[in-house]
C-alpha cells in the first residue's frame, strides 16, 4: 500500500475489517436510498440468515456468530420496525420462530444488488480471478473453522 500512515505489514483482520467497512458503507447508502433508512449494521446480522421456513433467535445467533442477548435486540428492533415477526414453533411450543415480512423480503434485492455491484467493481481493480480465487480461500478458512478441522 502506498499510504504513508498505513502499516507495511497489516494483519489480515485489519484488511478485512477496512474491507468490510466500504462494502457496508455502500449497502447503507443503497438501503438508504431505498428507503429502508432505519436498518443499522447490527440488524445486518439478521435479514441473510432468515430462511422461507423461520429460524429461532438461537439459531439466528449461531448463524451470524453473535451473542443470542444481542440477537434477541437486534430482532426485537425490527420486530418493532416491521422487518420481521415472530410465530409459535410448531416443533416447540417453548419457542418462536423469527420470519422476515414483506417489507423484510423487499431488504433482500437492494443489498444483493448493492453487494453485486460492489464485487464487479472489486473484480474491475483486481481481476475476476483474483476476487473467485479470494471468495474461494475465504469459503474455505470459513468452512474448515466452522467444522473444526
């Protein structure tokens, strides 16, 4: 890196974090724009990882890796916002499922789209290879962590 004020020998978390913070900027200003001005970065966590068939605040947490205390808020916030609601079990009467509603589902396409555009333009400064090659290396750290292996 040419910046005089950045390390020479930056840790790949520091990387990945600069990284992130574009993509994100970017999809907060495309749900801005969409009208979907009140979703913050915390509720970022949620809308991936809600299936068609519901998922419990436990398994949501899992998912994002995420304490279940700050997943239950996050889900409240937008529970209260109309992003999601929740349903009794039918597997578990101890238990609800989180469902996103309609205006949830509409989330969905803005931050697709926005996340498309952000990987062609990051494909565009490197190469179409080089971003496969990363999402590939990446898939697999993050499977071999998640198994254990």
């Amino acid at each position: 890196m040419t910046d005089a004020n950045f390390p020479s020998d930056p840790l790949i978390g520091l990387l990945l974090r600069l990284l992130y913070q574009h993509y994100s900027q970017d999809i907060d200003t495309a749900l801005r724009d969409a009208g979907f001005g009140d979703i913050r970065p915390a509720h970022a966590n949620v809308f991936p990882f809600v299936p068609p068939e519901g998922i419990t605040v436990s398994g949501l947490a899992e998912l994002a890796r995420m304490r279940k205390q700050s997943m239950a808020e996050a889900v409240e916030q937008l529970e209260r916002m109309g992003y999601v609601e929740r349903r009794p079990n039918p597997q578990d009467r101890r238990s609800r499922l989180v469902f996103l509603t309609e205006r949830g589902e509409a989330v969905r396409p803005v931050t697709h789209t926005t996340a498309a555009r952000v990987e062609k333009r990051w494909a565009d400064l490197t190469s179409p290879d080089e971003l496969e090659e990363l999402r590939a290396r990446l898939l697999r750290l993050l499977t071999e962590l998640r198994t254990g292996s």
